[in-house]
C-alpha cells in the first residue's frame, strides 16, 4: 500500500516538473516561434501538408479536411496493422 503512495507521489512530482516546460514549448509552437525540435519536424510537416493538398498558411477547404483525415487514418491504420502483423508472426516462429 505504501508503494502505491510512492508510485502517485512520484507521477504527481513528474507532472508538476514537466508541466511548465511543455506549456512554454507549446505555446513557442502555436506562436510561430522557433523551438528545439524545428529541424526535424519541418520537413515531416512538410510532407504532411503536401500529401493532404493544403497549404501551411492558407485555411482547408471541406474536401481537403477530409481527404488529409483520411490520409492520416490510413497510415495510423496500416502501422497499426503491420504491427499486428509482425507481433502475430513473432508468436507463431516460437
């Protein structure tokens, strides 16, 4: 029971440390301002935008909305498969 304690107080500590330095990081990302991660989010972001068919500046259109959706819901739902896939087959060679 007191390990519990422990285990709360600790996940507790954790969010109170990272909490600000999140805050300042995502508040730098909504601005436009430059932050750590810059180089190598931009090119990913990039190619994000350019696979939806949108423009980083310009506002979606419904049909674009909904083809960049569909985009990303398809590649979450093949990682999700080929993660699957590998797991099953990793169980059947034992």
């Amino acid at each position: 029971m007191g390990q519990g304690f422990l285990q709360i107080a600790l996940t507790l500590c954790i969010v109170v440390f990272i909490t600000p330095i999140l805050g300042k990081y995502i508040a730098r990302v909504f601005l436009g301002e430059r932050t750590i991660l810059d180089p190598v989010m931009k090119p990913i972001e990039a190619i994000i935008y350019i696979l939806g068919g949108v423009g980083k500046k310009n506002d979606m259109t419904g049909w674009q909305y909904i083809r960049a959706l569909l985009c990303s819901n398809l590649v979450g739902c093949g990682s999700l498969c080929s993660s699957l896939l590998s797991e099953i087959s990793a169980l059947e060679s034992q």
